[in-house]
C-alpha cells in the first residue's frame, strides 16, 4: 500500500433506449476533467492512470487540447477583448 488516496472526477450515467423502450446502451462520462488526481479519466482508465500504471493506448492518457484547438481558444479570447466583449443585438 502506497497511502495515497484515488479521486476520482464526477461521471454521469447515461442509458440509451430504442424504440422499443429496450435498453441500447449504458455509458457514462467525465463531468469535470479538473477534479480528482486521475488525470481527468473515469472508470477503469482513470483507476490505472491514478494508481501509474497508465494503458498503453491514446484513450486512456488525460486529455490535452492540440496546437490548433489552443490557438483558436487565443484567437477567440483576443477578438472578444478587443471587441468590447458586447454581445450584439
């Protein structure tokens, strides 16, 4: 026993049905990536990264936005400040 404690970060449950009223999928997903000390991750993939023994697969590493995904964050962040950040009627 290592004495560190895994939090996890708040999932959301989810059911999909058909027309029918059956059952076509049961999910759930991470709520907020910023809490809990797994990286972001939830369910099995967020036990492993937290306990550092990562899966050695691209949907189990925490989430990291791309190079193009940061820039245009900047670029709307910037044409908000210099537009006043109004919202036009």
């Amino acid at each position: 026993a290592t004495g560190k404690e895994l939090v996890m970060p708040p999932q959301q449950f989810h059911l999909d049905f058909n027309e029918e009223g059956l059952v076509k999928e049961i999910g759930f997903y991470t709520v907020d990536r910023q809490q809990g000390n797994t990286g972001g991750l939830g369910g099995a993939f967020g036990y492993f990264y937290g306990v550092g023994k990562p899966l050695p697969i691209p949907e189990a590493k925490p989430f990291k936005p791309s190079f193009r995904f940061r820039t245009l964050q900047f670029v709307g962040a910037m044409g908000k400040k210099f537009s006043g950040g109004k919202k036009k009627q």
